[in-house]
C-alpha cells in the first residue's frame, strides 16, 4: 500500500511487523500506511508491547455476548469478553469518546495503542447530533469509524451533573439541554432506545447516581429505584445474543445497601455488572470498601465494571479487588491541561523546569509521542496553548493507560500481581532518577 502523499517521511510500503497494534488487525489503512511506524528510539520487544498477549483462537470474536476468565490472582481475574465485534481482554481500560470521538485522538491511534472498546456518551449523542440520525446514518460504529466494540452509558450520570433544570420523578428524568435548554425525557425505556439506535454493544441501564458524602436515606432511596429502572431496561432491551445489558449497583458508602444492590441485580441474571455512585467526591479508601463489599455478591463468571474510574492507582487497586472494566476522562482530560501519567508518577508539563529539557518524556516507552519530542518543546506547545500539545500529551497518556493493563493482565496471569504492583507504586513514588517531583 502506498502511503498517502500528505504524510511526509514515512517509507512508500509498510509492513506488518512495523507497526504498533494488535496482530492480524486489518481494519485501518491509514495505520498500515505507516502513519504510526514502530518509533525508533525503541526495541522490537518494547514497540509491540500491546503484541506481548496476542489474540488465543480460543477468545476469538463469537456471535454470543461471553466472558471467560483465564487466570486469577487472589480476588483479580484476566480473560476476555467475546461479542460479534470483537473481543476485549480484561481488565480493560475503555477510552472516553464523549461525543463520538476521543479527544484529540484518530480512531486508529487508539486501537494501535491496544484499547479494544471505546465509551459513547448517551446524553451528549442524543442531543446532537441526535440517536436518530445516527442511527439513519448507520449507526455509532459506521459515524465513528470504529468498528470495535462499544460500550454506551445509559446517560444516568449526566442529567443529573449537567442539567441545571430537572426533575427526577418514578417515570423518569426531565431535564433541560445543556446545549440550547431545550427539554427532554429520560426514561428507563428511552434510555434503552437510545443506546440501541446508537448501535451500541454493551448497555447500561439508567440509573440515579447521587453524589457523595449523602445522607443514608438519600443513598437508600436512589438505590431502590435504580433497581427499579433495572428491571424496566431489562424488558426494554430484550434478547440480543450479540450484546449485553449490565446493571449498576449503587448505594452510596453504605455498605448494606451496596450489598443489597448488587444482590439484587445479580437475581436479574443481567450479563454484567458496573459498581456506579463511586469516585463522585468520597476517598480512594470509601471507593475501595465499597468494591470489597460489593465483590463477594456478584456473579464470578460475569464482567465487572467500575465507572468512571480512574487513576492509575485507583486501577491497580481496584484489579486487584476484582474489578474487570474501568472507563474515565481523566488521561484525556488531563493531557489537555498539560499533565501527563508515567512510569515515573505524574509529571506536569507547565512547570519551567522542563522549558530546556531536551530529553523526551521516556526514551524507553512504545509510544511516539513519548519519546519522540523533547519536554523543552512539550512544554512550549503546552504554554502556547497549541493544539499540537493537547493531542501529544493525550497520546502519552492513553499510551500509558493501556500499557498498565496490558501489564496488570501479564501479571495476574504470571501469578504475581502484588508484586508488580508493589514495584509500580514504588516507580511511581521514587520518580526519575536525580530528579524532583515534577
């Protein structure tokens, strides 16, 4: 394949074992042009990272939603979930692409990366450009251009943080746009409706999400609902073989009442389960007795997902309770604000001492962006404002993302996830060598 006349320096014909990806990957050929060759201030071992745990025949794409677990270590499990779309190997981290797309990033760049599904938002897709149209125009996959698998939240979470204007009845939610303030209905149905028009292959039915520290009886309240709407976005969805419908436990920080949720969707014999209400303002140390209580009640041969989590300790410590299925805007977010995540700890890109540091950000990482810039010129696109700063810094991180995963699944699968975790948090804590804390 000839590469395209507007990507300059790239060799006239790639090959496979140039690029960064999943093997037998040939969905994008824009990436097997070379658009994101194997870097090279690397190793052949260190580029294909993400190639380190290929695709088993026996995880391959099936027509039938399945999750298989193929090692554990303590309460953390790795496997693979298997949908016609194809498969995601757990624990998985999922990309947020908020509006269709995940900031600053070409879908391409993020299957390279080794992201095997991406998250679509509900609330933000049905108000523009509109589930319909969508739907009219072949769905989220085809508007995208990702063909992968794709998990939508229910839009649960935003009516209740965006809207100014709502009122929360036994029915649903009426809210007022945060675009042009024009009004809408959510229901536990229309909530379903839309994530099927989106296309989407893992739903998630609508819930109430309070924020925390609460009252016990707000907590209790939201929580009895939610298992309410469970139910009516169970009927509403139906039988898809393909896809799957998982509940959400709430709660709160009451450890009763997580239990009694989780127990109670588990009776529904949903194909997964989100632990939702968490990282909304409470400690890492409520978010991770929450999970512990929560862990024993649900079903062990079912994903489980925690929303909207987090850092990459937050990660490590939830994999290591169990945790399958993380999502969160945080490495994209962060990366356009100039902060990046490493194998060092944090590192923020605004501080002056980077302003003549010639040295990229880890000479040793797969990803371009990481070791194919110096931080003196990170820094200068990061205090310019450039575009150019936000979509590196967001590669740096999502990079990083997907190489802890690919490293917690290596690692529970080798039987020594303590350890490696041991060994990151110190990475993290010690820094680089000679240098202060960025």
């Amino acid at each position: 394949m000839k590469v395209p006349a507007w990507i300059p320096g790239l060799p006239a014909v790639a090959r496979d074992d140039d690029l960064i990806g999943i093997p037998g990957d040939d969905a994008w050929p824009i990436r097997r042009a070379g658009l994101f060759p194997k870097p090279a201030r690397c190793s052949t071992s260190q580029a294909m990272t993400v190639q380190s745990q290929p695709m088993q025949p026996d995880i391959a794409a099936t027509p039938e939603f399945t999750f298989k677990v193929a090692a554990r270590d303590g309460a953390a499990r790795t496997g693979a979930i298997s949908m016609p779309r194809g498969v995601i190997r757990t624990p998985a981290f999922m990309p947020v692409g908020t509006a269709a797309t995940v900031k600053g990033m070409y879908p391409e760049q993020v299957r390279a990366l080794g992201a095997d599904v991406v998250l679509g938002n509900t609330y933000h897709l049905m108000l523009r450009p509109g589930a319909e149209r969508i739907a009219r125009l072949g769905g989220l996959h085809k508007f995208m251009n990702w063909p992968h698998p794709i998990l939508t939240d229910s839009g649960g979470f935003q009516v209740m943080s965006l809207s100014q204007l709502r009122k929360l009845t036994e029915e649903g939610v009426t809210f007022q746009s945060h675009i042009d303030g024009s009004k809408h209905v959510m229901t536990p149905e229309r909530s379903v409706e839309i994530q099927n028009l989106l296309g989407s292959d893992i739903v998630m039915q609508l819930d109430e999400c309070v924020a925390l520290p609460c009252e016990d009886k707000v907590a209790e309240k939201a929580m009895r609902l939610s298992l309410r709407w469970a139910e009516r976005c169970k009927t509403a969805f139906g039988t898809h073989p393909g896809r799957a419908l998982f509940g959400i436990v709430q709660g709160g920080a009451v450890p009763s009442l997580r239990v009694e949720s989780a127990r109670e969707l588990a009776a529904m014999d949903l194909k997964g389960y989100a632990v939702g209400g968490l990282a909304v303002g409470e400690p890492q140390e409520v978010m991770l007795a929450m999970i512990e209580a929560v862990e024993p009640h649900l079903p062990q041969e079912k994903p489980r997902y925690l929303m909207g989590v987090g850092t990459p300790d937050d990660i490590v410590e939830a994999v290591s309770r169990g945790i399958d299925m993380f999502d969160c805007v945080m490495p994209t977010r962060a990366g356009r604000h100039g902060q990046i995540f490493t194998r060092f700890g944090r590192m923020n890109l605004k501080n002056a001492k980077h302003a003549e540091d010639p040295r990229p950000i880890d000479e040793q990482s797969a990803c371009p962006a990481a070791n194919g810039w110096s931080r003196s010129y990170l820094h200068h696109l990061v205090k310019a404002e450039e575009m150019l700063g936000k979509m590196l810094l967001t590669w740096v991180n999502l990079a990083y993302y997907q190489e802890l995963m690919a490293d917690l699944r290596g690692a529970i699968a080798a039987g020594r996830l303590a350890d490696f975790i041991a060994e990151t948090k110190e990475g993290w804590a010690r820094g680089e060598p000679g240098s202060s804390p960025a």
